[in-house]
C-alpha cells in the first residue's frame, strides 16, 4: 500500500537531512563571516523541516497511511 506522498515524504527528509549536513561542513570550510552567517541561517531552516517532516511522518503513522 506504498503511496507516492509517503514517498516524497521520505525524499524531502532526506535531502533535507543532506542538505544540513552541507551546510555543517560548509561553516567549516568557510573563509568569512558572512558566509557563516549565510551557511548557519540556511542550516536553521534545513533543522525546521527536518522537524516539520518528521512530524508529518509521526501523523501518517497514527493515521495508518505510513507503510514506506
């Protein structure tokens, strides 16, 4: 019973999730506060919709629509 929004759910967490992790290392790597300040402002929106899949995720679970 897969169904496609589950699906997406699942791609959006992830590249999210992949996302974050870039802009950890990129804070790193960077030679300028401004592009710190840019990394650490894009890494807080990243985390939000980590946040805000994971709960979806919970949702379809209590619902029974999760099975992916």
């Amino acid at each position: 019973m897969s169904k496609i929004f589950n699906d997406n759910l699942v791609k959006a967490l992830e590249a999210s999730s992949d996302a974050a992790g870039i802009c950890r290392q990129a804070m790193v790597d960077a030679n300028d506060d401004s592009c710190r300040a840019m990394y650490s402002a894009i890494l807080k929106d990243c985390e939000k919709h980590l946040e805000m899949l994971k709960g979806e995720i919970e949702l379809h679970k209590q619902q029974k629509k999760w099975d992916t």
